[in-house]
C-alpha cells in the first residue's frame, strides 16, 4: 500500500521523521539535564544548594547574594548525618603552569574536599584521589584530567610531578579520564582540596558568611530529601543563633535533579506548572503543524478511498473496524517516520549543540540513550498517528455507504 | 478567474481546511518570529560607538601570601595604583602594543556596571529630567583604546582637560539635559553636591551590546586623586586592564606574547594572570540573544518545511483526483504553463485567505501590548515589511510543493485525462 503512492508515502514519512525529530531534540535536552551518567551517576539522590543569602539581622536591609563560605559548609553541611555523604565546590577559570615556565592557557579548576570522589564516580587512570588526610592538612595536591595532562607533559604518566598555579606548587596526585562538561557539578580540568586556597577563606565583612561555595549532598535514599531539608534547617537555625548582626539563608532551597532540569536555580525556582505550560506549548506546536499537514494528506487519500471503504462497509464492515483499519495502516507510516525521526534527533542535537545547549557539551551515548527516551518516542509516534489521522478516519467511517459508494464528499 | 480559484477552494473546503489551518497557525508564528529576527537586525546594524578589533582584556591577581616575591604589607613602599599605573607603563613599552587603558566595571561588553544621579546646572534646567544613569570609569586612554570619538567623528583625546574631575557625556545624555544645545563646557553635579565638574566633550552614543540600544550614559576621568581614590575603593586587581594591539593575535599568539614579557607582568604583588580578547567577551554576553536567534530561524525552518510537506502532498493527492477537470482545461485550450499558473495561483489564493485573520491577530496582539517596541518603534513601515516578507517566505514555499504536482498534471496528455470526465 506504501507503494501505491509513493510520492505520498514518502512526505508522510519525512514529516512525521521531522516532528518527532524536533520533539526528541527537545526531550534530549531535558533528559541530557536529568539524567545519571558518569560520573554524576546518582543523580536521582542528590540535592543541590546553589543560593546563598547573607542577610543583617536589623532592619538596614544589607544583603549580600552569591554563594557561601567554607564555615557555613561546615557548620551548615559537613555537620548532617542524615545524608550519605556532602561535597563542597568552589569553581573557577585560571591558567595552569609548569613550576620553571609561565603559561597563561586558563582551564577550568574546581576546588573541594575529598568527598567530592565519594559523591561522584570518576574513572581514575593513574593514581587516586587526594585523601582525607590531603584535605585536612592542606597539603598541596591535584587530580588532573588526561587532556590537561598530554598538554601539559605529553603523556599521562604525571603522577608525582609539579604543576603551578598563581606561583604555588601542587604535586599531581591522580590522573581521570576527562568528563563532558554537560556534568556541570563534577567537570573540571584539575580538582584541588580547597584549604590550599587562602582566597577562599571565609570573607571579613557579612560575618563571614559569603563565599565561593556550593553544596552537592548525596541521600543514602530518595525518601531521605525531607529528613535531610529538616535537618539543614535545625542546622541553620544553631548557626545563625551565633551570629550576631547576619544570618544565613538559603533562598530556594534544597533543589532536587528535576528542579534542576526544569530550569531552576537557587535565587529562582521554576515551578512544574510554569514549566509544563512552556514545554509543553513547545512540544504542542511541533507535534500540531506536522499533524495539520498530515491529516491533509491523510483525508485526501482516504477520499480517494472512499468507494474502497463503501464497499467493506457495504459487506458489513462496522464503522469502528474501518476507523481501526485506517489508524493501524497510518501506524506504519508513524512508526517507519518515527524511528527516522528518532535516529535524526541525535544527528540535529550534535549538529545544533551550539546554540541548543549551554556551553556546547560534549555529548556521550549514556546521557542520550536512556530506556526512557525510547518509550517517551514511541509516546509521540502513538500520539502522532491519532492526531493525524483520527479526524479523517473518523469522518470517513461514519460516512453512509451510499454516499462513499456514489463518491459523494 | 479568482471567482472560479475561490470557488474550488470553497467546493474542496474538506481537504482545504487542515491546509488552511496549517497556514494560519504557522503565518501567526512565522510573522511574529519575523518581526522579531528583523528588530534584532536593525538594532544589530546600528553604530555601536566603539571598536573592539585587536583589544584584549588582562585579569589582573594579587599574590598568594605565601607566593615567591611576595612582598609583605609592611616592606611595601607603593601604593596600589603606583602598582597599576607602573604596571601599564610597562606594558606599554611592547613593540605589540599600541595603547593601554584601566577601566572599573566598564569596558565594553562589561558585565558589571555602575549607575549615578547626576544633573546639569548651569542652563535651563526646567522640564529636563534628572535621574539615575551608567556611569564607566576610564583612564584616559580609553578614548584611543576603543576608538570612541566625538559626535563629530573627532578624537576625545586632545580634548579631554588636565584638571582632575573631567566628566565625557554621550550624545544621548546630553540631548536629554540640554535639548539641541551643545553640552560642551556645561556643568553638572551631583544631587546635594556642591562642586560643579565640568563636560569636556560629548562622545557618540554607547551601546551596551550589538543587540540592546544606545542609552543615556556619562564617562568619569580617572586621572590623579580620582583615579587613585578608586583603586583605593574597589583595589587595583579589580581594574579591568584593557589593551589594542597593533596586529591581531590569536589566543595562542597572545599566550606566548605574554609569555615572552611574563617578567613585565608583575609589580609587587599585583600581576596579570591572563587574557581575553574582547571578541570572546562579546560573545559571551551576546551569545544568548545569538543561541535565541538560531532557535527562532530553526523553527521557522522547520515550519517552512512543514508547509512544503503540506503543501506538495495535498496537491499532489489532489492532482490525482482531479485529473478529469485538468484533462478538460487543457481539451479546451489551456497550455501547459496555462494549468501550472493556474494551481500557483490556486495555493497562493489558499495562503491570501489567512491574510484576514492574520491581521486581526496582529493588531489584537499590538492593542494587548504584546509585541515590543523598544528597541524599533511600531511603524507602519515595519508592520508592511515583516508582513510582506513572511507572506513572501511562505508563498515561496508554497509555489515549491506545488511546482512538482502542477509538473505531473500538466503533462498529462489531454486525452488520457478527459478519460477520467
């Protein structure tokens, strides 16, 4: 049937390949947020803190907003017990040298503790992660990743060696495999313990509460979020009981992987409603023009069967079997338009990364080939096939056989 | 003949009215999309007032206390702007080098920003508005750094007074205080203040970005006690360091440029870590409005291809169908180019159809507020274009699916055809 018209066959494919590739671009993008890949690969238990708030006590309305200090990450987090484990980020952008040569080529640096290697998974190729004992002590010492080790040294045996940053030495303690920069909490080009850096120490002014910092805390288990939002706040209120003249606060919250996906941050939080109307006006309009076009072309070729349908009708075919018979043999077409489509949204995100993901990630297959993401296309293909073809088939159906028989419109 | 095209569309109104409905939703979006991708035109085509090629900012550091050549607060015999001013001068000695500039959160494409109240006193200051504005300060060489000249195209430089407390207005600040006047050797001051500081010169009007417009803004001097008071404030390794080249340089060229003078770029413990040209900086603060862009073209991309989709089966379907009366046409004389003029028209009467409602569309979005015009006002001038290119956009497209059915049909041989009748 397919082959009957083939013309036709062939625009009802692209456009259906061309709806669902649109809509799964839009659907990898969210997933390319939520997602667990390496090495953010527990993603579904984290909460993220990215908002900090030092507010005086009094009336004057001096606040500071930014992120905090390593005192509040002690007092405020490293103190849960709930959670499995709570990291502490500071990133930046600085040059990295070797200890005899300036160099000024800026990489991207994270400064943390050494929970950081609890709390995501790194895949280590030389060495081991700086230790409990590294951090405590600030002893002066450097994952790096392998890109910046070949550029660096050439090679990725470097373990030992001396890098410099802003004139002080840091010993190379482990190399890892380089991550896509879509996992924005854990990529880094060097990671450093962060009481090597006394520019990171607590500020003079607003007590000491604002800093560099944000709070990655990983729950032993999903359900924990509630007890561990509870606990933060007891925590935060003992702190801020000591505080004289300011006080800490952590705007929006404790922000959960799909807040985070759904374009939350800690100063703004978007709710599930505001997101839903958005996306879902999006994916609305992408599914609705190709359907208008397809349903189109579906009435014109059921019209053009229409003596066909009077005459199965005539031999006693009811009307919701013809209705079922023109979806089923529309299905083909959604379903072979579908998996185009499908393959085609990779090669468009890929092509389109630029301008359709922040910092033009580098993009892996386990971000974009999650189970989900199947079943979520094969949502589309199904609501594809109705939306196109229902109304058409629909009328068609209910047409009296004479009519269809008489060619009647 | 339009009689008859309405009337086949009306007689076809089955197969018509998903096609019909296609076009209206995508005309709707198609031209508001358009207006906006041609107010982010106009304003990207306006002046900027500065010229960015070959300008680099340095980052500038302090060292870390435990650093070799730390040198400690007491052993300290200079100051922090000594430290900068002396840091510039030695920049400036590189053969690379044509001009060296310090700025506090004001260098084009600056992220930062700083805003004032000032007022203009001598004159006629009735009905004129005081009120907060962008305030950037610059040293001197600024003016040559980022090429930002007169209203009449002059340099700034020769003009700008050695005496401390200068201040450099744009040319849409002074239109705002002192209408058509010139404010040129005017004064102003501050709200409460009684020192009057006097207008040296009126630069072009600034835009902030390639996409924003140009808006009211005045230029502080930093020379002598002004400049070091500001160092002093905000500290010397805030200072944005903005450098032109006499060549351009890639990134790389640039790394090993600094590498070659690393021993130049320290002065006590303020020293330059790093460089970005102010092409990158520029994208990074446009990029959100460039990444909107391209999204905005890729959907009208993908409607456009919809409706060629569209278009092109429905026709084609539609050919076949209506073969008989083809067949007829030509039986009765109609060439070739006769049938295939006649179905482009046929579309294009289809697309006309939206034109109503469209219109209602538009001035119920203008009449609700909906469409901007900040950036271009709403003329009738801009209404017509993007009306008419979204109308042209999409008549292309439409005549491009109907060329391949109108090509079947039309070269069916009449006599095959009138079977059909």
């Amino acid at each position: 049937m397919l082959k009957e018209s083939p013309l036709v066959s062939t625009i009802s494919i692209l456009g259906t390949a061309l709806s669902i590739a649109a809509i799964m671009v839009v659907i990898l993008i969210y997933q390319i947020q939520l997602a667990a890949y390496s090495p953010e690969i527990r993603r579904e238990r984290m909460l993220y803190i990215n908002a900090t708030q030092s507010q005086a006590k009094d009336s004057n309305g001096m606040r500071n907003r930014g992120s905090m200090s390593t005192e509040v990450v002690k007092e405020c987090f490293y103190a849960l017990e709930t959670p499995e484990a709570v990291t502490a980020i500071a990133s930046d952008k600085r040059p990295i040298s070797l200890p005899g040569k300036r160099l000024y080529k800026e990489y991207s640096i994270k400064s943390t503790d050494h929970y950081f290697w609890k709390v995501f998974d790194f895949h280590f190729l030389k060495g081991r992660a700086f230790s409990e004992a590294d951090f405590q002590s600030g002893i002066r010492t450097a994952v790096i990743n392998d890109r910046l080790a070949y550029e660096l040294f050439e090679t990725t045996d470097v373990v030992g060696q001396t890098v410099s940053l802003d004139f002080m030495h840091y010993t190379i303690c482990g190399v890892v495999k380089e991550v896509s920069n879509a996992a924005t909490d854990a990529y880094a080009d060097i990671w450093l313990p962060y009481t090597t850096d006394e520019n990171l120490l607590p500020v003079r002014h607003s007590e000491g509460i604002p800093g560099e910092f944000n709070v990655c805390i990983l729950a032993k288990k999903k359900g924990d979020f509630e007890a561990i939002r509870n606990e933060l706040e007891r925590r935060k209120a003992q702190y801020n009981a000591n505080k004289i003249e300011y006080e800490v606060g952590f705007l929006e919250g404790t922000l959960t992987r799909m807040d985070i996906a759904m374009g939350s941050t800690g100063f703004k939080r978007v709710k599930p409603s505001e997101f839903l109307t958005e996306t879902g006006a999006l994916l609305l309009f992408l599914l609705l023009v190709p359907a208008l076009n397809l349903s189109g072309v579906a009435q014109s070729s059921v019209q053009r069967r229409r003596s066909e349908m009077g005459v199965r009708k005539a031999f006693g075919g009811t009307n919701r079997k013809l209705l079922f018979q023109i979806l089923c043999e529309n299905l083909v077409i959604t379903c072979i338009g579908g998996i185009i489509g499908f393959a085609f949204s990779f090669l468009l995100l890929l092509a389109c990364r630029s301008f359709l993901l922040p910092n033009e990630p580098m993009l892996t297959m386990d971000m974009l080939l999650q189970p989900a993401t199947l079943l979520i296309a094969l949502l589309f293909v199904l609501l594809m096939n109705i939306s196109s073809a229902f109304f058409p088939a629909f009328r068609i159906s209910r047409q009296p056989v004479v009519d269809s028989l008489k060619e009647i419109e | 003949m339009l009689k008859q095209i309405f009337k086949i569309i009306w007689k076809q109104r089955r197969t018509n009215s998903w096609i019909f409905a296609e076009l209206l939703i995508v005309m709707g979006v198609l031209w508001f999309m358009a207006d906006q991708l041609l107010v982010d035109t106009h304003t990207y085509n306006l002046p900027l007032g500065y010229d960015i090629q070959n300008t680099w900012r340095l980052k500038l550091g302090n060292l870390n206390s435990q650093a070799p050549g730390y040198v400690l607060p007491e052993e300290k015999t200079t100051s922090e702007t000594d430290d900068l001013l002396r840091l510039m001068d030695q920049i400036r000695l590189s053969e690379e080098v044509e001009e060296v500039c310090a700025t506090y959160f004001s260098c084009p494409y600056s992220f930062g920003n700083s805003w004032t109240s000032i007022e203009p006193i001598d004159g006629d200051t009735t009905g004129l508005s005081s009120g907060s504005f962008h305030v950037r300060r610059v040293t001197p060489e600024y003016f040559t750094v980022f090429r930002v000249n007169d209203k009449q195209g002059n340099s700034i430089i020769p003009q700008l007074s050695v005496t401390e407390g200068s201040m450099v207005i744009s040319a849409d600040l002074e239109k705002k205080f002192f209408g058509a006047q010139s404010g040129k050797g005017r004064k102003l001051r501050y709200p409460g203040s009684e020192e009057e500081i006097p207008v040296v010169a009126v630069s072009e009007p600034i835009r902030n970005s390639d996409y924003e417009i140009s808006e009211p803004c005045l230029y502080t001097v930093l020379v002598g006690s002004g400049l070091r008071e500001n160092v002093d404030y905000f500290s010397a390794s805030k200072a944005e360091l903005c450098v032109r080249l006499k060549q351009e340089m890639s990134p790389e060229d640039m790394n090993r440029f600094l590498e070659s003078i690393s021993e130049r770029l320290t002065v006590n413990n303020l020293y330059v870590y790093g460089a970005k040209s102010f092409k990158d900086q520029r994208y990074d603060m446009i990029k959100t409005y460039e990444r909107k862009s391209k999204i905005k073209v890729s959907l009208m991309a993908f409607m456009l291809i919809n409706v060629f989709f569209g278009i092109i089966g429905t026709f084609w379907l539609r050919t076949q169908y209506r073969r008989g009366e083809i067949g007829l046409r030509v039986a009765v004389g109609s060439s070739k180019g006769g049938i295939y003029r006649f179905m482009n028209i046929e579309g294009v009467c289809l697309l006309i159809t939206t034109l109503l409602p469209l219109l209602f569309f538009v001035v119920g979005m203008i009449s609700a507020d909906q469409i901007a015009s900040d950036r271009l006002s709403l003329s009738l001038w801009r209404l017509v274009t993007v009306t008419i290119a979204s109308y042209l956009l999409m008549g292309g497209m439409i005549c491009l699916g109907i060329w391949l059915p109108a090509r079947k049909a039309a070269s069916l041989p009449p006599a095959e055809a009138l079977r059909y009748e």
